[in-house]
C-alpha cells in the first residue's frame, strides 16, 4: 500500500512500463460511470483521437490518480456532468498528457483551494480510504503526478462546479494515434 510518508521521504519510485491509453481510459470509465449511475449527474469522456495509443510510463499510479479526482467528482456531483478530457501537447517522445475533470458538483471555497491537497486533508483521505477504495487523496495524486513531472491544479466556483487540471509526463516509443 502506497505511503504518503514514503513519497516524501523520496523513497517511493515509480514503475515504469508500456500501457495501452485506451485501455486505461476505458477500464477508468467503466468504474466512474458506475458511480455516476448511482447519481442524477451524466459522465462524458472527451478523448483527443491524436493521442499516443502506446505510452511508457507507471499505469497502475495513472489510473490511481485518474481514480481519485474523477471519484471525488461522482462523490461531490449530485446533478449536471462529469467530464473527462483527455489531451496532450503533441511532443512525440515525451509527451504532457492533460487529463481536465469538470464536475458540476458543489465546488469549493477559495480559502479551501489550497488545503484540499495538504496535510489535513490526508486524515480525511485515510477515514475515507474504504468508502473510495481508491485508498488515495489528492495530496498523494499531487504528489504522483509531480513524480511523473507534472503536477495538479484546481478552479472552481463555489456552488457551481471544479475543475482539476492533471499534468503527467510520459513517454512514447513509437508514435500510433488512439484514433488509427
Ligand atoms: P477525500 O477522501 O476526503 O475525498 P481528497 O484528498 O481526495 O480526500 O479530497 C480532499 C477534500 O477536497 C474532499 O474531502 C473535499 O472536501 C474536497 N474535494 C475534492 N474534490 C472535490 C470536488 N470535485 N468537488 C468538491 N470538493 C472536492
């Protein structure tokens, strides 16, 4: 089981191997529709069809981070969408993939913003570790998606909606498209 004191602490690596994207994406979005069928609200995916098919990289911390923001927002979204876009800035061989996850949910207060990734709220994430079973917050997906050289931010509205923004760098050996 993942650590947060073992992150900090420097001692936690990253596995890096090859994954399919699609793959990833769809196991991803089955689970979080399951989630949202229990809600009023939609989930829509809105893939990039340019986006490497191949990628090298640590899949199984990927789909954790993927996981925890997108169960956050079928956790926080009673009504409206959850929408899932996936792009990436077109580099080749070692690409930013972007994951942005809207909700419609209740948003978060702007004295909020900054402490939903930090110390505090790492409490909250091990009470809520069964309930999610993602048994990830979002200050160990900072913390994974900093490691794989990117990082994750927020905007949102109180009342109306988030957004987070996931920035991960990967890799890709030979460049094939989801869409081909
Ligand atoms: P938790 O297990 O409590 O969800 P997280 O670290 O994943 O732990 O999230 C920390 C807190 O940030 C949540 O308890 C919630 O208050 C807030 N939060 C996270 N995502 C959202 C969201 N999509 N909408 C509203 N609040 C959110």
């Amino acid at each position: 089981i993942l650590d947060i004191s073992k992150i900090e602490a420097g001692k936690y690596e990253l596995v890096e191997d090859k994954y399919e994207l699609p793959s990833l994406l769809n196991d991803v979005g089955n689970v979080i529709s399951v989630r949202v069928q229990e809600t009023n609200a939609r989930f829509i995916m809105e893939i990039d069809k340019t986006l490497p098919k191949l990628l090298i990289g640590d899949a199984v911390r990927v789909r954790q981070i993927l996981l925890n923001i997108l169960g956050n927002a079928a956790k926080f979204t009673k009504r409206g969408s959850i929408t899932l876009v996936a792009t990436w800035n077109h580099d080749e061989s070692e690409p930013i993939i972007s994951f942005d996850v809207k909700d419609t949910g209740i948003g978060i207060k702007p004295e909020h913003m900054e402490s939903i990734f930090g110390e505090f709220n790492q409490v909250d994430t091990r009470k809520n570790r069964n309930i999610q079973g993602t048994g990830l917050g979002l200050a160990i997906s900072k913390h994974l998606a900093e490691l794989m050289g990117g990082t994750i931010t927020v905007d949102s509205v109180y009342g109306q909606g988030s957004t987070f923004y996931i920035q991960i760098v990967q890799k890709v050996k030979n460049y094939q498209a989801i869409g081909e």
